[in-house]
C-alpha cells in the first residue's frame, strides 16, 4: 500500500493487508495523535488495509479562539 505522510512530507510503500493498528505500530505513530484516511474517508482504528489501498496520515490539529 502507498502511505502518504504530512509534517514532513513523505510517501512511503508497505505491504499489505494489514490492520490500522499494525500500521501505526510499524510507523511508531499514536493513533490518537494522527487522522487516517481513504478514499476522503476517516479509517476507523479497527479497520483492515489492504495492498492495493492508498492511504493518508496527517496528525491531529486544534484550534481555538
């Protein structure tokens, strides 16, 4: 699968299937602290990948007033 990273930008290549999880725990990312997603969809942390899938991680940002 093709995993594109923000901050730095980088795009990386794995192989799949493999669940979000195993995927944050090979990038050693928080899950909590990055949004996953596919096809313009959020990936719930429960979801499986496949090989062919691309994906986008891009870490968690809040604002305030």
């Amino acid at each position: 699968m093709k995993v594109l990273l923000r901050n730095p930008t980088r795009e990386l290549e794995m192989r799949g299937p493999m669940s979000v999880q195993k995927l944050m725990n090979r990038l050693e990312l928080n899950r909590e602290s990055v949004l996953l997603i596919r096809d313009s969809t959020l990936v719930p942390a429960d979801a499986m990948l496949a090989d062919d899938d691309i994906v986008e991680i891009r870490p968690v940002i809040s604002g305030g007033a």
